[in-house]
C-alpha cells in the first residue's frame, strides 16, 4: 500500500471566526478533513482513533468536530466513544449517555440499541445541504452521523476494553459505516488508548500546543509505534502560528468478524450494508 503524507491541521479555537493570519474552525477542520480522506483513500471503511500524551488536548473536541465535518461531506460516519473514563463526546452532540459502549462490552445491550443518530450543525449542516456541493471522495448521499456513547463509567476500563467484544463492535461499526472515529482517553496516564488503535486503522495524535511539553508528546507517539499503532498525523490544537507541514504514513489491518449478539441489527438501523444495498 502507497503511504500518503498527512499534513498537519491546525485548530485555534472552536468556532472562532476568520481571522488575520489565522484559519476559522470549520475552516480548520475542512482541511483536516481532506487531509484524512487523502491519506485513508485506500482504506474501504476506515476507523481512526483520536487520542492525544495528557488529558486535556482536545480529542473529544476534536472527534465531535471532524465527524460532523467528514459526515457534511457525504459519507455515514460513527463517532464511537471509548473513553469509558472520562465519557464526554454524547455532550459534544447532546445525547444521553445513559446507555452504550460498557453496556455493549457487558452484554447488557447490543450496538445497535445504543447507537443514536444526530443532526448536523452549523457549517456542516449547511455543507451537506448544498446540491452544488462537490464531495472529497464523490460519496452520493447527504452524509450521516451516528454517535455510540460510553455509557456508564466503569470500573475497570482496560480490562473491559482489551476483550473480543470491542474489536467485534468497531469491526461491525467499520462494516456499515464508511469511517469510525474513535474518542479515547490519552496515551500516556492509561493503557487504553494502546488497545484501541491495535485494532483501528491509525490514530491522529492532537497535540495541545503551547501546554503540553515536546517530551511529553514524543513519549506518546513512541508508544504508539511500539504497540505497531500508525500514526495518520497529529492535529495541533490551539495553534498560533503558521508553522511548517510534516508527512505521517498510514496502514491498515483487519479483524475477525463480529457476533450478532453483541452487535445486533445494524443493517436494518443504517439503512444498508455494507456493500450499499438496502436491507430487506
Ligand atoms: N481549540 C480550542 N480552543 C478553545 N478551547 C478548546 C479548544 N479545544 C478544546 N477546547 C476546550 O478544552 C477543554 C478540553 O477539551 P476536550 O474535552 O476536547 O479535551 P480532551 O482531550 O477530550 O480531554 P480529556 O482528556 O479529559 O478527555 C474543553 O472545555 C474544550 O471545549
Ligand atoms: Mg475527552
């Protein structure tokens, strides 16, 4: 598989207007979301875990952004929360989190009783409502968004992540969607991050810049090399400056396929399989 380069996608603030010298965040986000469609082009459906060295970089803030903003384009995107620590992306998109990914992983509920549909919002909801509007990767549809809750917090994370049944619901989400973005506590404090993206297509590293020490940073993309977890680019958030462009590479890997019990009727709630064709 040829590597393409992924530039760096610079965020200042969230929703900031258009400034001298600096991108807005749609803007921002716009060109992440084209760099990432780039550099995922070979993939069928691919699923990217957003994580980040410390708490506080702005993953969650991050994955809500870029999946509306991936979704205003045309295609059926996932936002799955797997920071069963610090479950937060159900706020970004104003859902409840009283059910989801620890209920799945419990055998208490399947995903598709967990999964729930939003609309889009400002820039994106107006993108994908423009007929005239040329899509990245010429998806036909208006795009969708999806979000898979955390569900409640529990107590021992890893350990509930690191089982089958995770890699069975994003191998069930990556078969109906056509990206998964993957919300996940930071690499350095947990091991769970490292878990995650052994089983996502790659990761994109947000980076808090000005906060977070270049150590601290080159620790964590160390620890995703070591746990054989491509680095897609990494995302400098709160960016003040129009710094140079840095290339990362990406592949890809597939796993086993999933249960129904644990994954239940996704067809029937997405609209289509995998391949595109309706249910019947
Ligand atoms: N570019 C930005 N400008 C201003 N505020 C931001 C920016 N990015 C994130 N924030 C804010 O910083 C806080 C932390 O962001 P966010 O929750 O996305 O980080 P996180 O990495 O997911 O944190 P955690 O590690 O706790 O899960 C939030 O209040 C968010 O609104
Ligand atoms: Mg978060």
């Amino acid at each position: 598989m040829a590597a393409e380069g992924l530039r760096r996608a610079r965020v200042r603030r969230p929703r900031a207007p258009a400034a001298a010298g600096f991108v807005s965040h749609d803007e921002a986000f716009r060109t992440l979301r084209s760099n990432v469609l780039v550099a995922t082009s070979e993939l069928a459906h691919p699923s990217i875990m957003i994580t980040s060295a410390v708490p506080g970089e702005g993953k969650t803030s991050t994955c809500a952004a870029l999946a509306e903003s991936i979704a205003a384009s045309g295609p059926m995107v996932v936002a799955v929360d797997l920071d069963l620590r610090r479950p937060d992306l159900h706020t970004r998109f104003g859902v409840e989190n009283t059910r989801g990914v620890s209920d799945v992983l419990s055998g208490r509920a399947t995903v598709a009783d967990c999964l729930v549909r939003v609309g889009l919002t400002g820039d994106a909801a107006a993108e994908a409502a423009d007929p005239d509007d040329t899509t990245d990767r010429g998806y036909p549809g208006r795009g969708a968004l999806f979000v898979l809750p955390a569900g409640l917090p529990v107590s021992h994370p890893s350990e509930l992540l690191g089982g089958p049944r995770t890699a069975q619901v994003l191998e069930a989400l990556c078969e109906h969607a056509d990206f998964v973005l993957i919300d996940t506590p930071p690499v350095l404090p947990v091991a769970d991050a490292l878990g995650i993206g052994r089983l996502a297509s790659g990761a994109l590293l947000v980076v808090e810049t000005g906060r977070v020490p270049l150590p601290a940073v080159q620790r964590a993309k160390a620890e995703l090399a070591r746990n054989q977890i491509r680095v897609l680019g990494m995302v400098l958030n709160r960016f003040e400056d129009q710094g140079s462009l840095a290339p990362y590479h990406y592949d890809y890997t597939a796993d086993a396929a999933p249960s129904a019990s644990t994954v239940g009727d996704l067809s029937r709630l997405f609209g289509r399989s995998r391949n595109g064709s309706r249910p019947t």
